[in-house]
C-alpha cells in the first residue's frame, strides 16, 4: 500500500467530525476495544497521560509533551483534529508519522480486517487511533500524550490506563451528544479517570468540580487543582510571548515564558507543570529546567496563531462562546492594530450565537465563509446572528481571505476563527501562496 492508497483507505471509514456527529450511539467503547484486542492491546505497551476538556486540551498535550522531551524522554503524541495534514494527529517527538510509516501501519490494519468478519464496523477516528497506538508500540515510545477526541467516558482513546488524567476547562460544546448542562457534560469528561491514577484539574466551574472531586473519591484517585495546590501568576507579556510565574508543590517555576498567548495559555502551562510534579513524584526524573524550557519552545498552531505581520493575519480554532471569549480577551490585551476584520465560519450544531455575540464587538468588518465539509453551516445563517453589523458573504475561505486583504492597511489585523475546518483551510492558502513566491 503507497501512502495515496492509504489515505484512501483511511477515508474509507465514516468520519464523523466531516460529517457531524449524530447522537451518542455514534460511539461504542466496546467496538474500540474489540479493534484493539486484534492487534494485541497496541494501548497498554507505553505509560500514558489523557487529556480531555473542552477548551485547551491541544495546548497542555503540547505543553507536557515539550516538558517530557527535554528531559529526555521519546514522547509519542495523539491529537485531533488536524489542520492542513490528517498525519499532524500522529507525532513522536514533534515529529510527524511519515507518509511511509502511515501507509506501512494502514496497510497492516487492512490486512487484518479485510475479509474477515469481526462483527462491527469501526469509525475513521477508531481506525487512526489504533494506528497511532500500533505506531507508538513500534517505536518504543517512553510516553504517549493522548488527547480524548470528544467527551471522554465513550471516546475511543479512552481504552488507555493512564498515569495522569488531566481535564481542561469545560465549556459548553457537542451538548446533543454530551448533555445540555455543564455536569452532564463534566460526567462524561471525568470518564477518563481511572483507579490508580492522578486526577488533573484546571480552574473549573463549582458544577463541574464537584462532580469532578466526586468522581476521584469514588476511586480513591488523588486529585490536584490547578490554581490552588499549582499557582501561576502573570508577568508581563506582549504580541510574542507571555512572561509567569509557576509554584507547585515541587517548586518554583520562576520568569516561565511561553510564545502561545493569553491568560488562558499561562493556566495551560500550569496544568502542564502539575502533570510534570504528578510524574517526578512516582520516580520520573523530570528537572525545575526541563519544565520551563518546555514551556518555552512550545508551539501550538491554530492557537492565536500569527502566519503573517503588516497586516497580521491570525488564526484561532475557536468554536463555542467561552473559547472565542478567550480569544477576543487576548486579541485586546496582546496586539495592537487599528481595524480588525473578522473571518467566521462555523460548522453546525456549533454555538454560532454566543461566537457571533463574543467576536461581533471585536471587529469592524465581518466577512463570513465556510470550509469544504459536509457539516459546515452555511454563511447566509451565520448572519442571522448578527446584529447591527454588515456583512460580505462568501462561498470559500480562499475568497474570504482574498476580499479581507484587499479591504485591510498594514495596520490592521485579519483574524480567522470559527472552526478548525476553516483556519486549516486558510493555513493551506497561505502555504501554497508562499510556494508559489519562492
């Protein structure tokens, strides 16, 4: 199998995040772990960190795997979604699984599945996980950093024994499938604590903490808050970086500085750093310098991203109303520019009215667009949430990039967000426009 065979292979099974998710019968944890157990439990032959939340998940998994690397551990990551590259999910080391490998490990799935009846059906996001955690097992990974794809109790990922479970801070998101209140939506985040484990939280609503303390008593899980027993207080910062400090129960993490922006970044970190502590107390050799170098040097695209200066043009993956109220908060308190024209595009199900109602304030154009998926929401309906505010509708993100510059001065800004979709559609734009200038 070449790497276009397997691409198509892979795309041969039901994608739900193209497609939408239909209810919650959509997963199946036994279904996972019946794939697993055909190629020997890939899950159980590294020690591992979960990861689920609503907002920031991508950011600590990037935080933590940096941490790990520079003390000198081979730290396998799993992530979702992508951006520009399904092959983005899948890294050792920050290094992406190679088109080779992912066709050898494609084929090897295929080969054990086709023709052969095992009485399920397994979706696309079951399939790449399994392969990424055949990849892992190949390479002798140290660690895998797993972020849960949606939810936690029933996502596919969630078949590891973890030494860690983190929970980012939890929103309202996915509620046809998760539940329509934020402890609803907290039981099944909380799903990926397990008997043995440390329990990670960031700074939560009380609803959501104390289901989440509830659950680590039942299980006799220690369980650690972030903004309590690990403290961070900012600095200073700027259109570069943002400058903190950190103390945990270890120690003082002091001038930590950190390139992803905004105040929710800095609690980000902080979450990164408890994992850190979690492990050197269980023995793992984890030094003050590795945790703040770590930090450092992270990156994490789609995140506040800068891709261009003089006019900026960012993109951030926000997609419900508490992470495009993080972003508005950081585009005020990092950059200075003089207009702001906003690309929004969102899929559906999503919460359009609190983005539009976070973001329409932020900008003095609003041009709206959508990326090429079948569960995008169409533009004409995204402006039906805005209020007091023209619009240009548009029928591509390549258009709506097009029609941004040719309104913006090199002072201003043009910031993309709405969907993950739309900023790895407009990512792919502007990489094939430097191709083309070299």
């Amino acid at each position: 199998m070449n790497y276009r065979e397997a691409l198509q292979y892979l795309d041969s099974f039901i994608d739900y995040e193209k497609i939408g998710y239909k209810n919650r019968e959509s997963f199946s944890l036994s279904r996972m772990r019946c794939l697993a157990q055909i190629f020997d439990n890939p899950q159980n032959s590294f020690p591992a960190i979960h990861i689920a939340g609503t907002k920031g998940k991508g950011s600590i998994v990037a935080f933590i795997s940096n941490i790990l690397k520079e003390a000198g551990f081979t730290v396998g990551v799993y992530t979702s979604p992508h951006l520009t590259d399904a092959r983005e999910r899948i890294k050792i080391n920050n290094e992406i699984i190679a088109e080779a490998e992912l066709a050898f490990y494609a084929g090897e799935i295929k080969r054990k599945l086709d023709g052969k009846k095992h009485g399920f059906s397994p979706t696309f996001f079951e399939i790449y996980t399994v392969l990424a955690f055949n990849y892992f097992k190949a390479k002798k990974i140290n660690y895998g950093v797993i972020e849960a794809g949606l939810g936690g109790r029933l996502d596919a990922t969630n078949i590891i024994k973890p030494l860690v479970s983190l929970i980012s801070p939890i929103s309202y998101d996915h509620t046809h499938i998760l539940g329509e209140s934020l402890k609803k939506i907290a039981i099944e985040k909380s799903g990926i604590i397990k008997k043995g484990c440390v329990s990670i939280s960031a700074p939560q609503e009380n609803s959501v903490l104390e289901v989440i303390r509830e659950k680590c008593k039942s299980l006799d899980v220690e369980f650690i808050l972030v903004g309590k027993n690990i403290r961070f207080c900012e600095i200073t910062h700027d259109s570069e970086k943002e400058i903190f400090d950190l103390k945990g129960a270890l120690g003082n993490y002091e001038n930590c500085q950190s390139r992803l922006l905004g105040r929710h970044q800095i609690i980000n970190a902080a979450c990164a750093a408890g994992i850190a502590e979690s492990l050197a107390k269980r023995g793992v050799k984890i030094s003050d310098e590795s945790i703040k170098k770590g930090i450092e040097i992270t990156e994490n695209p789609g995140r506040c991203e800068v891709i261009a200066r003089n006019p900026y043009i960012i993109l951030d993956g926000a997609q419900n109303r508490a992470s495009a109220n993080a972003l508005k908060e950081t585009i005020r308190r990092n950059f200075d520019y003089k207009k702001l024209i906003l690309i929004l595009g969102a899929s559906k199900k999503k919460d359009i009215k609190g983005i539009v109602e976070e973001l329409s304030s932020l900008s003095d154009m609003l041009i709206l667009t959508k990326a090429n998926i079948e569960r995008r929401e169409e533009p004409r309906v995204i402006a039906g949430f805005i209020k007091e505010k023209d619009v240009i509708l548009t029928d591509s993100v390549t258009e709506a990039l097009r029609r941004a510059r040719a309104l913006a001065s090199v002072e201003d800004m043009i910031l993309i967000t709405g969907s993950f979709f739309v900023i790895g559609e407009a990512k792919k734009v502007k990489f094939e426009e430097e191709k083309l200038s070299i």
